[in-house]
C-alpha cells in the first residue's frame, strides 16, 4: 500500500473515532442534563453536528453510545500503556496512562460534579437498558487491558493468570474511583480519587 493511501486511510479512521467521540460525549451530557427520556437520538446526533442515519451507522441506540464512552476510554488507556516506557514498573505505567486519560483538561472530567450532576449520572446508570450495555462494555474493556498487560509483561492470557487478574484489578479500580465520586456527599475530582485509588492498588491494598 502506498504511503499516500495509509495517510489517506488514517485520516478516515481518525475521522470516524472523532464522530464516534462526539456521539458519545452528547449522549452523556444530553441524558445527564434532560434524562434518559428527554435526550433523543435524533437530539444526541444534532449536537454532534451529524444526522441520525449517522448516529445509527455508530450505535443500536442511545445506550450502546453511553457505555462506548468507556471502552474508547479504556482503549486509550491500553495504547498509552503500550507505548509507556518498556523499563517503567507496570503498575507506574498502568498508572501513568489511566491519569492521562482523566486528566484534567479532558472534556466532561474538568472538575467535581456538583451534586445535580451526580444525581442524574446516578439515575442515568439505573436505566435498564444502559446496564445491559455497560456489562458488554465493561467485559471489552478489560480485554483490551488484558491484552496490553500481556504485551507489556510477555505473558499469554490462555495459560496465565496474571494479565487477566492485574486488568481484573486495574479495571476495578477505575470503577470503585468513578461510583466512590458519584456517591460522595461532596462530589470531588476524579483524578484526585483515582490517584489515591491506584496508590493503593500499588502498595497491595493495605489495611487502612
């Protein structure tokens, strides 16, 4: 394949993980802001600034376009721990590329909810049909961790334990960070909790 046709092939992938983005990111804020049923697709795929036959190539519907917010996230997590220094401790790294994905220049992730944001994330995360998309998002994601963890630590996730129990771990981490926030009487930053979360994870989970 010619140099001109790969960068013309990656200029439309970039694309097209830009739109996915920006479908993604409306659904959440539409759905937090006016409630799963005052936020259409039609509505979701106007503020992304496509149609809604557009929306329906990305997503079966608004959920899956909820829960593909937190496997693209997770995905970046796994490219950045990838590319992370092949010398630096796994955890350090593993570290490293989760707080670059929740940093605080990134777009929903500026600062603490305030505590209407949480309710409604809170209440947008009980939708039935949103639960059942979260499960399929949560089980790509921690294969996407697993496969970088093997990569990183030359083991294979069919006949080790280990890259498939350090994801497990690294994936519930990022959970227990993002529910503890939500249900904080003062909701805080997420860099903040995921930080402490990830400290502890490191050091083995001591006893407090």
């Amino acid at each position: 394949m010619a140099a001109e046709d790969r960068a013309r092939m990656g200029l439309r992938e970039r694309k097209k993980q830009e739109t996915r983005d920006a479908l993604s990111q409306a659904a959440v804020r539409l759905i937090v802001e006016r409630g799963w049923s005052g936020a259409t697709e039609e509505d979701i795929a106007a503020a992304a600034n496509v149609s809604v036959r557009t929306f329906r190539n990305y997503f079966s519907g608004k959920a899956e376009a909820v829960a593909a917010r937190h496997v693209d996230r997770v995905r970046r997590i796994a490219d950045e721990l990838r590319a992370r220094p092949p010398a630096e401790p796994l955890w350090e790294a593993a570290g490293a590329a989760v707080q670059q994905q929740f940093a605080p220049e990134r777009d929903l992730d500026r600062s603490a909810p305030d505590q209407a944001q949480a309710d409604s994330v809170r209440l947008m995360l009980t939708e039935p049909a949103l639960q059942g998309e979260l499960t399929k998002a949560y089980t790509t994601a921690e294969a996407e961790l697993t496969a970088a963890i093997a990569e990183r630590t030359g083991t294979d996730p069919t006949s080790d334990l280990y890259p498939n129990l350090a994801a497990a771990a690294l994936g519930a981490a990022i959970g227990a960070a993002i529910a503890h926030c939500l249900q904080a009487e003062r909701p805080r930053p997420i860099g903040q909790v995921l930080r402490d979360a990830l400290h502890q994870l490191t050091d083995g989970l001591p006893v407090p």
